[in-house]
C-alpha cells in the first residue's frame, strides 16, 4: 500500500507546485499587461500633448502677429493724427496702445517725431564777449535752445496731458530725458570744447557760464513743476529725474578732481604770471651776491672798492625820480651807475597793481569753484585755492619782498 500511495502523493504534489507557478506567471503577466498599457496611455498623452504644444506655438504665433499689425495700424493712426493735430483720435490710439502692451510704441513715436529735436537752425559759434569789459557770455546757441525749451515745456504739457491721460508723468519724463540727452548734451559739448581749445582760463570761465545757465533752466523746469504739474505729480521723481539729467550732462568736466585740478592749475600760473617781474629781480639779486657785489637800497648794482669812482648821489636820486613817474633814462649814469627799473616790482617793492591783479584772479577762481563745486566738496575746494592764493602772493611775494 505504502508503494502505491507514495506516487500518488509526489503526483499531488508536484500538481499544486504547477498550479502556484501558473498563478504567480499570470499575475506576473498582468502587471506586464499593465505596464504596457500605462506606457502606451503615456505616450499617447505624450504625443497629444505635443500636437496640443504645437498648436500653442502656432496660436501664439499667430496672436503676436495680429497684435504687431494692429499695434503697427494704431501707431499709423496716431501719427496721422499727430500730423494733424487731433489730440481726440491720439488719446484713443494711445489708450489702446497701453492696454495692449503699456504704451511704450506710443511714447517712443511721439518723441521721436517731436519737431523740437528735428529744428537744426541753431547758430553756430564761438562765446561772444561784452564790448566794454570782456565779460564772458552765453553762446548764443544754447541761449536760444535754453529760451527755446522754456517756451515749449508749458505747451508740451499741456499736450501730453490731454494726449496722455493715464500716464502723462512717463511721457513728460522721457521728453524731457531726450532734451537733455540729446539736444543740451550736444550744444554744451560743442561750446566747452570750442573753449578748451583757446585757453584754460577761456575753457573754465565758459564752463562756469554754462553750468550757472543750465543751472537756472533746471530751476524754472522744477518750479513750473511744482506749479502747474504738482496735482498730476506728487512725488519727487521728476525732480530727481532732472537732477540726475543735469548732473550726466557735465560729469565729464567736473567728476572727482577733474574741475578743482585745472583750477588750481590755472590759479597759479596766472599768479606766477602776475608776481614774474618780481621773481626776476630776486633771481637777479641772488646772482648778483652770490659773485659777491654789493646791492644798493633799491636793488642798484655798487661799483666795487677798487672801480676809482662811486656814482653822484644827486644824478641817481633824479635817476630814480624821472624813472618813478616812468621816464625812460639811459642804462649807464654819466658815472657808470646803472639806475634802477621804473617798475616797483622789479625793485623788489610790491606793487598794489599787482596785488590787485592778484585778487581779481583768486576771486573770479573763488567764483567758478562756488558754481562748479559740489556742495560736500565746496568748502575743501575753496581752501585749496586759497593755499595756493597765500603760497603764491603771501609767502613768494610780499614775505620775500619784507625779507629782501
């Protein structure tokens, strides 16, 4: 018996193990099943998406281009208006215009074709000068620009105001941007190199000028915003705007030392210019004691000891008279004294003339340096000229004069 069960058994068996295996085979099966399925669905959603990406690109495409034609249509009409001057049809453009993409097209067509930066008549030349004391003057190109953007500013308002109604600051700023970037900037350049090329004194004198009128425009620009612009504009962005203009316009000349340098520059020499007969007798006298001859008490050279003759004190007291009221006398006395010079410099006296000359330099210097100057840098820059004022006229001319 045990024989015969014993096969039936293993028989058993070996029929569950084949009926575990099939089962794990197709559940193994079906999630194969499944996972083809999610990666068909996959790609399927891939591949739809992709026709729908595609159809995105063409609708945007189609929808950009739509929007420049008719972008370009109502710029066209704004402009024709423009022409024209009907301020209703370009409000209208201009409002559709900013609600489409902000206005900027619109902002840029109506400054670009602004006729105040398409005027080219503006009188060239150099500075001109007063007749009676040559007093530096306003190039009378900018003047006429200058008068020129006071006359358009109020009517320019009034226009973007009415053309412009909800963002009449942005077109203002950006007209008054390309005033200053363009048509100012170019007319300062042109008169402050015309300048430089003649002298250092012509080149700063005409600098101060231009900034002291620049200057004065930026102030009618601030105050007719805040008299006429205050209720549309109540903050300090246009006034910081023009600033920020103005300051742009001459960075070139007046950035870090550039200005307080040349000045300094200037000063002296015209200084060293001023005191350069003074300097020479001193040189004169130190060479003359260095070869041991005597100097008389107005720098008038002594006949040695050993010459056998000493000049007549009567003949070089007429010789000093007659040279003091600046008559020439001859070089040589009849008893070979040499009398000295006419001018009090060149006899080692300080002459008021001079000192005069002097003052007037360091003032109109002082002057410039107000105007130029940044206030955080006014009261250093003015200190620096006068020290060179005291090293020049103080210390090489009136205490070398006292020490002679």
């Amino acid at each position: 018996m045990e024989e015969v069960e014993k096969p039936k058994l293993l028989l058993r068996a070996f029929e569950t193990a084949l009926d575990d295996l099939l089962r794990s085979r197709r559940k193994i099966q079906g999630r194969i099943d499944d996972l083809e399925d999610q990666a068909q669905a996959s790609e399927t959603q891939r591949k739809q998406k992709m026709a729908d990406l595609a159809s995105a690109v063409e609708a945007r495409h189609n929808i950009e281009k739509f929007a420049e034609q008719f972008e370009q249509e109502q710029l066209d009409r704004f402009n024709d208006a423009y022409r024209v001057g009907d301020r209703k049809t370009m409000n209208r453009c201009a409002r559709i215009l900013t609600d489409l993409n902000g206005g900027g097209s619109c902002i840029q067509a109506y400054v670009n074709q602004h006729e105040f930066f398409l005027y080219q008549n503006v009188e060239e030349g150099n500075r001109t000068t007063s007749d009676s004391d040559d007093e530096l003057k306003l190039d009378i190109g900018l003047a006429r620009l200058f008068y020129r953007i006071r006359q358009v500013f109020p009517k320019e308002w009034d226009t973007i105001s009415a053309v412009f109604t909800g963002n009449a600051k942005t077109v203002m700023q950006t007209f008054i941007q390309r005033v200053f970037a363009q048509s100012i900037q170019s007319e300062v350049e042109r008169v402050v190199s015309s300048a430089g090329q003649s002298s250092n004194a012509t080149f700063l004198g005409v600098l101060a000028v231009v900034h002291e009128a620049t200057a004065e425009l930026l102030r009618d620009l601030k105050q007719f915003d805040n008299q006429t612009m205050g209720s549309e504009m109540r903050n300090e962005a246009f006034a910081t705007m023009l600033e920020r203009c103005f300051d742009d316009i001459f960075v070139p000349y007046v950035e870090g030392d550039r200005y307080i340098s040349l000045e300094t520059e200037y000063l002296r020499s015209a200084l060293q210019e001023e005191i350069e007969v003074f300097t020479g007798y001193v040189v004169a006298r130190k060479k003359l004691k260095q070869k041991g001859t005597r100097i008389g008490p107005l720098g008038s050279e002594l006949p040695g000891r050993d010459s056998g003759a000493f000049p007549n004190p009567a003949i070089q007291a007429v010789g000093q008279l007659l040279s003091s009221f600046g008559v020439e006398v001859s070089s040589k006395s009849p008893t070979g004294a040499i009398p000295p010079p006419s001018l009090p410099d060149a006899r080692g006296i300080p002459s008021l003339q001079v000192l005069l000359r002097a003052f007037a330099h360091h003032l109109d210097a002082t002057a410039r340096c107000k105007e130029l100057s940044k206030p955080s840098d006014l009261a250093k820059n003015v200190a620096t000229l006068f020290s060179v004022f005291v090293d020049t006229v103080g210390k090489a001319y009136l205490l070398c004069a006292l020490e002679l």
